[in-house]
C-alpha cells in the first residue's frame, strides 16, 4: 500500500514496441546517476507491435542523441532514410493536379517579416513552400539533407526519418538493456493489484511490484483502459478515418531514389502513405469505413501500386488489415499510472504525431519524476493538463489539412469538409487568417507540437488566401527583404549542387556499417 511519502523509485513500463522502449531508454538515461531509480520494462511474449508507425519529426535525432545511440548505426540497423517533411497530392480538388511541401525548415526572414504576406504578391508565378523554403528544391531532387562529412544529428536542412519500426523497437530494446540498464522481463500480464497499483501479476512471475506504472500496452490500455476504466473521448466527428491497409512493397531495383518526404495522396475515401526506405516502401490506404468498404479501400490500394513505378509486383490480398478508433484519453494519468502511446490515444497517421507525442510524454515524466506518491498526484495533474492540450492541438491541425480542400466528388470529402465540426479554434483561426497570416502569439502553448510555420506552409499551400491590407503589403518589398531573397536563391543553388542523394548517402552509411541493402 503506498503511504503519501513513500518515494517512487521502481517505475515499471508495461508493454514493449517503440512507446515502451523510447520510455523506458528516455527515462533510464534521464535518471542515470539516480542508484534509487529503477526501470523495469515488461512486454507479453505473444503481443506483436503495430509495426507501421515508420515516420519520426526532427525531434528524433535530440532523442537518439541524448539515449546514447549513434546516427549510424540507427540509420543502418533500422533501415531508416531522411524524411524531411510531407508532400501532399490531390489534395486539393477532385479534377485538377495539384502538389504541395510541409516540409521541416522554417521559411527564410521567418521571424523578421510577414513572409506570407510578401509570397502572396508572387503567388502566381511560384507556389509558398518553393518560394520562401530550400528544403522543397531539396525534396524535388530525392536529396540527403545533410552531407556526409556533417556531424551526427546536424543538417543543413531540418530533418527526421523513416524507419522500419520493428527494427527500431528492437535497437531501442537492446540499448536499453546493455547501456542504460533497464531490466526486461518477458511474461504476460493477467492482472493488476489495488488501486494505486502496488504490482501487475505476470503469468510465469506473478507478482512484479513497482510505484509508478507507465501503460504502453498499445489500442488495448490494459492498464489506463481496463484497469482503471478511462474512457477514450471519440474524435470520429471530426475525423473519420477509423481503418488503414498496409503493406511493404519492394523496389523494382537498387537504383530507385529514396523519397525525402512522406508522400500523402488524397483519394475518395481517405489518403494513401508512401514512405520510402533503403530497401523498400512502407505504403498503406487510410480510409473511413463509414464511407468505403475493406475491398474498395484494397482495390484503391493496388490500383496505386500498379500505378507506381517505383515498386514492384505485391499482392495486395496479404496487406494487414487495422482499425481504430480515432481518439485520445482526457485523463492519462490516473493515481501511479501514466499512459503513452497507442494506450494514451491515436487519431490517424496524416503528419507522423504517434511518435512524438512518445518522445514528449516519456521526456515531461523524466524531467518532473515525483519523488513521493503524494507528489505522484500534483504531477499527474499538471500531466493531464499539457497534455489534453496538445491532443486538441493535434485534432485541429489534422483537420485543417481537409477544412481547406475542394474535392466534393465524395461523401468522405464533404463530410470532412464540413467546418461545423471543426472546434471553436480552429473556426476562429480560419477567421482571422482570412485577414492577416498566422503570427506566433496564435498559438499559446509553452510547447507547440505545430508552430505557425506548419500552418503557414498548409494554408497556403491548399490555396487558402488572406486578404491584406494593401498598404501593409506594399512596405513588405524592401530592400532588405529583396536581398535576402537573393540570398536565398543563391543558398537553393548551393545546396542542390553540394547535397548527395538519400540513395547515395544511404548507400556509403551501409557500406561503412558493413551492411548491404536487400531487395
């Protein structure tokens, strides 16, 4: 039984995957020095992981930097490339092509002038992301963001990856145990004691005690979800893809270049993922059962396959089959018990948010560890509070993406369209910037998840257009806005000419790992 000064120091991770072991790793090396803090990771033996979740944000690289993992060693042992950032397809009306970046570097002169205000008198002639950010040229060419010579988890533009997510939860898990110290225990958990938790009940172990119990048990919540009865507040209002089919899909050879973006093409009844590794694609339809069937969104599927050139023959009958319901838990910390991960909620894949929100659950309770179970309570209040922020930031920025879109061909579309379930925010965001660009005192939080650029390169490059002041519009052309767009210019020439591709920097990591890509 705790007692209100009792200190918590054997903190105990149920459930493996990648949201166990960045958890476990993140706070294992927090609390290195700590001899009176423990980590305990226990995983079932017969529970496998999602295993698609294979888009991180640059967030990544500060992460792998601080658990102790080298840049090369993850980029060869996960099979990872560079992703740096989205670029959306067909997104934006039924009958016309269309493509834009959401790409990770900020626009040049961002914090010195109203950069979208100044693109909008060449809106024409250039669209947002190419006119005002390197990184679109970058990913027009399939380059590295980086060259090889340049540092571990430095760029010369922003960036994260892509990465086979089995592979990453199998380094996480060998780091954890041989560096950091986290003890793994393999068993599956049959119950849980007392409320606050005293011990989980293993089946081979029985009884594994600990004070603080982090659920990552994934879409089951064995712990938040069935333990302590915690419901899942249903976003399916307001996003309704609930399913997804995915499949890994081969190169046609060796030679094909990598893909420095998440592509994300819209179709009737949701969008399709195509994320490009060293040795092959990640590809899945994301799509509402409400408005599309298994076998339409199959079919969908492999009338894209076939239609890439990049991949070859799959049989789109073996594609995995997942469904969700999209959502997220208002209450993540309960008592001595904190959910992350699919446990804590999921709403879609569309901007890589699951593993992010892993990283800064796993680095708020690392930093802020109570000490005691009486400050357990204040810590998880202040827990739930950031965090049911930042899922409202999330459901608001996804939707964004499909308020702004014209297609009207289909149910799905109109449906998504529609503003009235849009939240009072995001009405009122879509107001003002009717007026004005997004500026960052829109946004309040101390840690934004998407800063106004993020909605800045989505708005306009959806083809939203704020109506300026002309006057105000005028005094943007200056003389010094002039020659840093010179510069600028001249920096996308120097950075085409000077950055390798994925491929090729891909290749000679692999190479000096002494590893050879299959495919």
């Amino acid at each position: 039984m705790h007692q209100a000064n009792s200190p918590l120091r054997r903190i105990v991770v149920v459930g493996g995957g990648a949201a166990g072991w960045l958890t476990a790793s993140i706070i294992a090396v927090t609390h290195k020095h700590d001899d009176n803090i423990s980590v305990t990771l226990v995983e079932s033996p017969d529970v496998s992981i999602l295993g698609v979740g294979e888009g991180t944000w640059p967030t990544m690289r500060s992460t792998l930097l601080k658990i102790g993992i080298s840049e090369e060693t993850f980029l060869a042992q996960c099979n990872a490339s560079f992703k740096q950032g989205t670029s959306f397809h067909n997104w934006r009306s039924d009958t016309i092509e269309h493509q834009y970046y959401h790409p990770f570097s900020l626009p040049f002169r961002y914090f010195e002038s109203d950069v979208a205000a100044w693109w909008q008198s060449y809106a024409a002639e250039q669209d947002f992301a190419h006119a005002v950010c390197s990184q679109a040229a970058l990913c027009d060419h399939h380059l590295a963001p980086k060259q090889r010579q340049t540092p571990a988890y430095a760029g010369i533009a922003n960036y994260g990856y892509h990465l086979d997510a089995n592979k990453f939860a199998a380094l996480l898990q060998k780091h954890a145990t041989t560096v950091l110290g986290v003890q793994h225990i393999v068993d599956d958990v049959v119950g849980s004691s007392s409320e606050p938790i005293a011990a989980i009940v293993g089946r081979e172990h029985g009884n594994i005690t600990g004070d603080l119990f982090i659920d990552c048990t994934g879409f089951a919540a064995r712990l938040i979800g069935q333990h302590y009865g915690v419901p899942l507040t249903s976003c399916s209002n307001v996003l309704a893809n609930d399913s997804a089919i995915a499949i890994q899909a081969p190169y046609v050879d060796s030679s094909v270049d990598i893909a420095s973006t998440t592509h994300s093409t819209a179709q009737d009844s949701g969008w399709i993922w195509d994320i490009g590794l060293p040795s092959r694609k990640g590809v899945g339809y994301v799509y509402s059962s409400a408005h599309c069937s298994e076998d339409e969104a199959r079919a969908t599927l492999e009338t894209y396959l076939k239609h890439d050139k990049k991949t070859a023959d799959v049989d789109v009958s073996k594609a995995r089959k997942i469904t969700f319901s999209p959502g997220y838990r208002k209450t993540l910390w309960v008592e001595n018990c904190v959910a992350i991960g699919t446990s804590a909620g999921f709403l879609e894949p569309l901007e890589a948010s699951a593993l992010v929100m892993i990283e800064l659950s796993a680095t708020h309770i690392a930093k802020q560890l109570p000490r005691t179970y009486k400050e357990c309570q204040a810590a998880g209040r202040q827990f739930n509070q950031a965090f049911e922020k930042k899922w409202e930031r999330i459901v608001d920025f996804l939707k964004l993406h499909y308020v702004l879109s014209e297609r009207e061909a289909s149910a799905y579309w109109r449906d998504m369209r529609n503003q009235e379930s849009c939240s009072t925010q995001l009405q009122d965001w879509l107001t003002l910037w009717k007026s004005r660009s997004p500026i960052s005192s829109d946004f309040e939080l101390r840690e934004e998840l998407f800063p106004a650029a993020s909605y800045l390169f989505v708005l306009y490059g959806m083809g939203f257009r704020s109506q300026y002041n002309d006057v105000y519009q005028a005094n943007l052309h200056t003389p010094e806005q002039r020659q840093a767009y010179a510069k600028h210019v001249q920096s996308i020439q120097q950075q085409l000419s000077g950055l390798p591709t994925n491929r090729q920097f891909l290749n000679q990591v692999a190479q000096s790992q002494g590893l050879s890509m299959h495919y």
